[in-house]
C-alpha cells in the first residue's frame, strides 16, 4: 500500500560521489521517518542513516559514513535524499530505502521497504 522508488545508484570511483534518492507514495497519512539501510552478501545489514519527518527532523548517521554521507528531506514531496561523498570500497553494496509511516489516522506505523539500488564504488 506504500510504495517506495529509489533511483541515483551507479558505477562510481573511490573518492567520487553519488546522490540517492528515495519518493514514498500511496496510502500515507504521515511519515514518522525515512532513511536508508545497505546491505550485501556476507554482510551484516546496516542502517546507514535516517532523518525524521516531525519537528525540524531528527537525523542519525552510521558511524562508518558520518562526515561523508548527507540526508536530507522533502516532506511535501514524501522524499529523502542521500549525498554520499568521498565514497569508499566498503561503501558497495545494495541500498534500500525504507519509509516508516502511519497509513491512517490513529494506526500503528509500519516499515515499507524500497527496492534497492546497487552502488559499486570500484577502480
């Protein structure tokens, strides 16, 4: 009933940059927040960053992109961005977006999941 849409993952080298993006649609009465976690075979799952929708928003890093990576949000467009400089290596792996929200009034908020989008930060 959520549906998320991610786009702007790619081929990049070390040290470049790419900019996630990550459009929430359907049934939403409010989003609680929006962030993205990674993951990739053998791997453990990480979140790598969130920013709330209420108030001025709240936003967490990962230890491992802090000073790096870069959320921010579009509330009106139901929309979180992720900038993601002076990537890594480590940094490959499959990014999903995921949007936790209320789909009516008064309901218990859930977690949607986007579909992923690879980012390869490779020679």
């Amino acid at each position: 009933q959520v549906q998320l849409v991610e786009s702007g993952g790619g081929l990049v080298q070390p040290g470049g940059s790419l900019r996630l993006s990550c459009a929430a649609s359907g049934s939403i009465f409010s989003i609680v927040a929006m962030g993205w976690y990674r993951q990739a075979p053998g791997k453990e799952r990480e979140l790598v960053a969130f920013i709330t929708f209420v108030g001025s928003g709240y936003i967490n890093y990962a230890d491992s992109v802090k000073g790096r990576f870069t959320i921010s949000r579009d509330n009106a467009k139901n929309t979180v961005y992720l900038q993601m400089n002076s990537l890594k290596p480590e940094d490959t792996d499959v990014y999903y977006c995921y949007c936790t929200s209320q789909q009516t009034r008064g309901a218990d908020a859930y977690q949607y999941w986007g579909q992923g989008t690879q980012v390869t930060v490779s020679h």
